[in-house]
C-alpha cells in the first residue's frame, strides 16, 4: 500500500506525543508525591502500561496492516459504524484535554493568559492544515522533532547534572505507596495514541506491535531518567514547583545556551500541535470509514471546531481546568476504549471468522 508510514516513522509519533505530556507534569494535581516516588511511580506505570495495551498488541499482532473498523466490519457493518463514532468523540475529548492542558502550561508560566484563545485558534488551523495534508507528511515532521526533543533533552540533563546530588531525592514512604498506584494509573491512561493505532493500522509499514513495545520502554525510561535527574537538582523545590521538569529546564545551561527553557518552549509548541493534528487525523479516519465518505475536510474542519469550542469551555477559569484534568473520565475512557472494547470485539471478529471459514469449507 502506498503512503504508508515506517516503523521508526510511528516509533516518532508516539515518543512525542506522549513525551508532551511528561513535560507539561504538574506536581501534586493527582497525587502529591515527592521526588523518589515519582521515579517508582514510573516504574510502576511501566507495567501498567504494558499490561493495558495486550489488547491492543494482541489485536496489531494478528490483524497487522487491518483497520479495526474493517475487522468489526465482517462482524456488523452497524457496529463498525458505532463503534467509529465513539471512537472518533473519545478522541477529540482526548485532543481537548491535550489543547487545555497545554494551554494552563503557557498561560501559567509563558504569557499569563494573554492572547492564548487566538493563538490556539490558529494551531487548530495548523493542525487541520497537517491533517489535510495525510498521515506521512505528519510522520515526516514528528521524525525531525523527535531528534530535536531528544538532543535537547540530553542538552537539559547534560547542563545540570553536574548540580544532581541523590541526597535530594527522599525515600520513599509507606503512606505513599497507594498515591504511587494511583498517580502510576493515571499516567499509564494516558496512553491515547496505542488505541488510536487500530485506526491507522493499514497505514502502518511493517510490525506495529513490536514498536508499541519498544515505544513504551524508552518512553519510561526516559521519563525516569528525567524524574531523577530534576529531583537530585531541585530537591524540596522541585516538589514545590507547578511544572518541575520547565522548572528542570529553566536551570539548565549548555554551553552558550542558557535559558534552555525558552528552546524547549518552543519545541513543546510544535510537539503539542503534532499530538493534536495525530488524534485529530485518527478522529476524521473514524468518522470517514463510519460515515463511508471520504470528504476528510469536512471531518476535520468539525472535529477542529469540537475540539476549540471544548477549549473555550473548560479553559474559562483555572479551577474548571483543573476539574477537567483531574477527571476520572479520560481513565474511564481508555479503559473501556483501548482495554475492554478491543478484547469483546476482538473475540468477535475471531468468532465471525472461524464461522465463515467454516461454512467455506463446507
């Protein structure tokens, strides 16, 4: 099939959206935990991590380059199309959040909320620009910020780990532990962008199983490494910071770059706008293979509109984002859409299959 993106080309997608998250962290906004716990609490969502996406893997490992919608397809082409108008609102809430959690981050410690709705408005017209323009150019792009992310992210730890003492990381403590579990949890539910792969399996050159395995253990040891380094550096301080890997960043110096800050700053933009446009992108395939049209422009001019109008909404005051992000419904969400809903139709589609094999041979 043509068009289809590589393994290294989706192992790039999935490292900066999710990387995104890791670096917009706010402390005590689940859990409050202190600078050990958090690097357990890492360890921890590792598994949970691994273990929440069998489904997923199990599915990519035996339909491999097969949409989910087709595969549901064989079973009820009704179904199909539920089920790919559910999917496709799980998605844009998940864009949503992704937009107003970025959006606190920038008017927190970027530009105090001035001018933040016009600037948000046109990353949307970015995204679906990006979206328009197909999953491969995004792929492209997500490749050359992926390199970017990394070296700057090695230039972060390099300029301040010559501070990082492990006196300042604290053990951990009993009383911790459920609040280890739960932030674990909360962390590995977010995960979006693995459900959102049985959408775009088709466009997916080569074992797309194996890189969601591989993605999952440098995403977490790289999120350790990150936790471990900024509690050795900032100790009680970082425990005390709203964003303490910006916190991390805003000391570091690496030659003669000294406000590292304002470099990942910039990074951070592009990278929040590519995990919009990805899941704004698996959002239109929903609806078109659901819908059976393939007027993309259409799906996505709405889903962009959806998704800035959920913005608007939730990004009123700080206290109602905050309620949002420290909903239950993202959790609830990826439990039933990448953990039970894969499995019940999985087993399904299997059932359908070996029934119509069969009757062929008979």
């Amino acid at each position: 099939m043509k068009n289809q993106i590589s393994s290294a080309q989706l192992f790039c997608i999935l490292f900066v959206c999710r990387l995104l998250g890791t670096f917009t962290y706010m402390s005590q906004l689940q859990t409050t935990l202190h600078a050990g716990s958090r690097i357990v609490a890492t360890g921890v969502c590792f598994l949970f991590s691994i273990l929440s996406a069998i489904p997923v893997l199990l599915y990519l490992q035996k339909q491999n380059n097969v949409s989910f919608l087709n595969a549901v397809g064989i079973v009820s082409e009704k179904t199909a199309g539920i089920i790919g108008i559910s999917y496709a609102a799980f998605f844009l809430f998940a864009a949503i959040i992704t937009i107003t959690r970025f959006g606190l981050f920038a008017g927190t410690v970027l530009v105090q909320n001035t001018g933040l709705y016009i600037s948000v408005f046109f990353l949307l017209l970015v995204c679906v620009y990006c979206v328009y323009q197909g999953l491969q150019p995004l792929a492209r792009t997500a490749v050359i910020f992926a390199v970017i992310l990394l070296f700057s992210l090695i230039a972060v730890i390099a300029g301040t780990i010559g501070e990082c003492s492990l006196i300042n990381i604290p053990g951990i403590r009993e009383n911790e532990i459920p609040n280890i579990i739960k932030q674990a949890f909360f962390s590995a539910c977010r995960n979006i962008e693995i459900p959102a792969l049985l959408f775009i399996a088709e466009e997916i050159k080569g074992k797309a199983h194996t890189v969601v395995l591989k993605f999952i253990t440098a995403f977490s040891i790289i999120s350790a490494l990150l936790f471990t380094v900024a509690g050795g550096v900032l100790g009680e301080y970082g425990d005390q910071q709203i964003f303490p890997l910006f916190t991390l960043s805003s000391v570091a110096k690496f030659g003669f770059v000294e406000r590292m800050e304002d470099l990942l700053t910039g990074i951070w933009i592009v990278c929040a706008m590519l995990k919009t446009a990805f899941l704004l992108y698996v959002a239109s395939q929903c609806l078109q293979k659901s819908l059976h049209k393939e007027i993309k422009t259409c799906h996505t001019a709405i889903g962009a509109v959806l998704i800035f109008a959920g913005y608007l909404l939730f990004s009123a005051d700080i206290p109602t984002t905050i309620r949002l992000l420290r909903t239950w419904l993202l959790p609830a969400g990826y439990i039933i859409f990448a953990i039970l809903l894969p499995i019940v139709l999985y087993l399904l589609f299997v059932r359908k299959e070996k029934k119509l094999q069969k009757e062929n041979r008979i």
